[in-house]
C-alpha cells in the first residue's frame, strides 16, 4: 500500500499517483495554482504591451514638428545640402509657431516651411 499525504491547500488525501510529494500538493490544486499563475502572466504580458505601445507613440511624437529654412540652393546634387538647409525640431507647436515667426523675420533666410509629423505618422 501507497502511503498518502495530505494537502496543504485542501487537507484532502493523495498518493503518489494523484500529487506532487515536493509541493505537499494534490494535483487539484496544483493545476488551480498553474493556471492562477498563466493568467497572472498573460495580464502582466498584456500590461507590459500596452506600456511598450504607448511609449512607442511618446516616442513617435517626440520632435514632432520640424521647421525647415534656409538659402535657395540646387537639389540637383540630390538630398539636402547642410550649408544651405537646417532643420529644427519641436515637441510643442508654440515652440514651432515661434520658430517660424523668426526665420520669416530674419532677412538672410530665403524660404521656410514648417512640417507636422503627425500627418506622416497615421
């Protein structure tokens, strides 16, 4: 004859065929603990998604709008050419806003353009 244990969770009677000795557990119980544990898992996995999405989009909206100005130059050569074209980035739209306003007002700069990222991104 087997000889048999008693659950710490439910007091119920097991053997070796129908527990875990280690744990003092009747399998009962030690699938109700596993799939406590699964779920627990999969909200954490959920949480941590959710999070990751959501500095993604920070991220994305980091420097969010770009104010390009400069001197006329040839594009021919192809790109941007850095001695003619800069490039400030801006989180908030005041900061853009007033960004423009002193390159429109700066008589050596010879044209301006303002980007919302926001359009690129959807």
């Amino acid at each position: 004859m087997t000889e048999e244990y008693t659950c710490i969770e439910c007091e119920n009677l097991y053997d070796d065929t129908d527990g875990d000795t280690d744990e003092r557990m009747c399998d009962k119980c030690l699938d109700i603990i596993y799939d406590e544990s699964l779920e627990r898992k999969s909200e954490e996995r959920v949480k941590e998604e959710e999070e990751e999405e959501k500095e993604e989009k920070e991220e994305k909206m980091k420097d969010r709008y770009e104010i390009h100005f400069g001197l006329a130059y040839d594009k021919s050569a192809g790109g941007i050419d850095k001695r003619y074209h800069r490039v400030r980035k801006y989180d908030t739209f005041k900061g853009a806003s007033r960004c423009l306003s002193r390159a429109n007002r700066c008589k050596w700069i010879e044209w301006t353009d303002f980007v919302d990222k926001k359009e690129h991104l959807k």
